[in-house]
C-alpha cells in the first residue's frame, strides 16, 4: 500500500532521493505501523518526534491505511511552564486601595 510522508525541519535529510517539497509515497506492507515508515525512511528509532496521521496525533505503532498521510516533526522546543507554575504568578495580585495613586 502506498502511504505520503511529509518530514520537516530537520527530518527532511530522511527524504528518499529525488523528493520534493518535504514530501514522499513511500510503499509499505498491509498493517505497516508509523513506526514501520520511520524505521524505513532511516529516522532513528529514539528520537523524540512529533507525528500525525491524517493531521491528528498518532503514536508509532499506530496501524496505517492505504493513502493515509504521515507527518512527522522534529521534537519541539522552546515553550513555557504554564503561569500557575511559575514563581512569578505567586508575586502578582491585584492592586489595593493603597496602592493606587492620589491625584
């Protein structure tokens, strides 16, 4: 069955020869697994990545379907702790009636 496969950033030096536009079909066995397309493509099998299925999130032994379309991402960096987290939120209240400023 035939599969597309859509590398970015990074991942894309896993493309076969001679794709274009970070994307490949890459034929695969019935019952091929994502994980099954990463390990043919080349993709190390610890690397941290982010995948797709048909723009939603799988995970590597998910089971494709013919035409079914892979994205995978490099893993993402950079980012934020969510406010409640972080020291800051601890120090930021509301201001108080003595706080404001007489005119």
């Amino acid at each position: 069955m035939t599969v597309e496969v859509r590398l970015f950033a990074t991942l894309a030096s896993y493309l076969p020869p001679g794709s274009k536009d970070g994307l490949a079909r890459v034929e695969v066995n019935d019952g091929a697994t994502v994980a099954d397309v990463a390990s043919r493509l080349g993709i190390p099998a610890g690397l941290d990545r982010v995948l797709l299925v048909n723009g939603a999130e799988a995970d590597p032994g998910q089971r494709l379907s013919p035409g079914d379309v892979i994205d995978i991402f490099p893993p993402l960096a950079g980012g934020h702790e969510p406010l409640s987290a972080s020291p800051m939120a601890e120090s930021i209240s509301a201001p108080t009636r003595s706080a404001r400023l007489d005119r």
